[in-house]
C-alpha cells in the first residue's frame, strides 16, 4: 500500500551575512553558504485509476490513502453516481505494475446504472481547472446533472463560526505537518464540529475522499454543511460542492471568476480569503449573519470581523 509521505535526500542551504562594516546584500559574496546533506519528509503522489466494470475511465495523480473515498468521490461529483445505492462494490485491485501498487480502484455500478461510456458523449469530466471549455457551457454541464437544490438549504452562519475554521483545519493536517505539501478539504456543522477531513497534493481530490466518505456514509445530500478547503476555489471545487448538495463552501485563498459565477447559479455561498476575523464573501451572502439584507446580492463582496 501507497504511504502518505515519503523520505528522499536533500541538499540544505542556510546562507548568513558576513560580518562588515556596512553588509551590502546585493553583493553574491556578502554571505556565507552552508551546506548539509540529510533526509527530509515529503507528500507521495502517486496515479490512481479508476475503472468502472473494469473499463478505465480516469486517472488522477493522489496522495495515497483513502482511495474508495475518492473513486466514489469522483463518480459522484462528476454525475455518474447519485447515491450509495448506485454503488454496488468498490475495491482495490491489481494494476499492470509488478509489484502491485495498488493504484487500482474498480468500481461495479447497480443494475439500472447507466455506465459512463454512454454518457462520454454528452459531458467532460472537469479534473483540472483549466480544461478550457467556454464558461458558459461549464455552467450549464454542471446545471443539468446536479441533483440538489443547494439554493433552497436554508442554513445560516455565524463568522465568528467561519473564522474558526481554517485552524480548526490546519491543527487536523497531520501530514501536513511533516510535509508543507498537501492540500486538505473538511466537513462542518453549522456550529463548527469538523465531522470529516481529508488531505491531498490534489485540491480536488481532497473534496472528493470527502464526498466518497459522505457517500459511503449514506449522508447525501449535504445540506446543511460547511466545506472548508485549504487553498483557492476553483470552478470544479465549485461544481463538487453543488453535486453533493454542500451550500456554503469556503476557502483560504481566492476564488476565480467562473467559481463565482458558478455560486451564483447555484444559490451556493461561496467565501474566499478566510484567514480568521476576515474573509470575503462573493455570493449567496444572505447565509452570512450580520450581512445586512441589501448587502447580501450574489455578487456583492463583503469584509467582515467576528462577533465579539
């Protein structure tokens, strides 16, 4: 089995000032260079694919762990599933390595099922953020498979809740603790219990092992839910949240263009630059309490402090 970190050799360079009477730093001798050869910890990234009856039918570089979270994830938030039901077995099995990686998940889907293969023609899967179909068109993919109304979840937060989160995040990363490298997405009530975290070098695949783990759980949809992730919002991270039915998805770092967009058709709360009394909000503001009602337009940016 694939481990979270791994060890490799590293050269370590510390470089200090020499002494002088007036140090000139842009000068390339006015430091001395140390040097010192030693171990280091770093996030694994490894393929997995996943296949569906067998077939193949996509591949993504992961973190190992967690990986029928993910494959479920995956199916799920790009509309090939909609729910446990759909699922009939999900395992790890052997690949075309020697020895075996286990970088294989098989997913066999319930009678009744279409298989994705028919459906190929008709969408994308959105594994990267830059897949270069017109926004637009995005959108609407996304529109039409999603099973949930998230603009109907009537749920509220409070920011002093909100900015809890992202520590509330980064004292579970325990990997990212030795590493520096893994990106982490968790589930939370709207009181700010963390019911769910999951860390990875994919943003996409963090939110997937928590949806696959939601899923698994039979917990769908998500209403009622907060999903924080540790970087930015991007539009996919977007469209899984819409597909599980989450209604408030917030990020540490910045959103882009057509995330926002994509929030606002959806009646999702989407909150950006989360870094504890201060955040912005840039769409479906109107979960946010204290926004006053004619702050709270999709599209309206607010900056707010938590409550004292």
């Amino acid at each position: 089995m694939g481990r979270v970190t791994q060890r490799r050799t590293i050269v370590r360079v510390a470089m200090t000032p020499k002494p002088a009477e007036i140090p000139d730093t842009s000068r390339t001798d006015a430091f001395a260079v140390e040097t010192r050869v030693g171990p280091d910890t770093l996030a694994a990234e490894e393929p997995l694919e996943i296949r569906v009856g067998g077939s193949p039918l996509a591949v993504t570089m992961r973190t190992p762990g967690d990986d029928l979270d993910l494959a479920i994830g995956f199916l799920l938030t790009e509309g090939v599933i909609h729910s446990a039901a759909d699922v009939v077995t999900a395992k790890l099995c052997a690949g075309d390595e020697e020895p075996n990686s286990y970088n294989v998940v098989d997913v066999r889907l319930a009678a009744g099922v279409p298989a994705p293969e028919a459906q190929q023609a008709a969408r994308n899967f959105y594994t990267t953020s830059s897949c270069g179909v017109c926004g637009k068109a995005s959108i609407e993919a996304v529109r039409t498979r999603s099973a949930f109304d998230v603009a109907a979840d009537p749920v509220t937060v409070e920011p002093a809740v909100l900015a809890l989160l992202p520590d509330a995040l980064r004292r579970r990363q325990r990997a990212f603790e030795t590493t520096g490298g893994l990106h982490a997405a968790g589930l939370f009530t709207p009181g700010g219990e963390l019911l769910c975290l999951r860390e990875d070098v994919g943003r996409h695949n963090a939110v997937d092992k928590v949806v696959g783990w939601a899923v698994r759980q039979e917990r769908l949809p998500l209403a009622g839910h907060v999903l924080m992730v540790s970087g930015r919002a991007s539009f996919e991270l977007c469209q899984k949240a819409w597909m599980a039915g989450l209604p408030v998805l917030a990020a540490v770092s910045a959103p882009s263009t057509l995330a926002v967009d994509l929030a606002a058709e959806a009646g999702l709360t989407l909150i950006g630059f989360l870094r504890g009394p201060t955040f912005n909000v840039y769409a479906g503001a109107h979960r946010v309490l204290g926004i006053p009602p004619d702050q709270a337009g999709p599209h309206r940016e607010a900056r707010l402090s938590p409550a004292r």
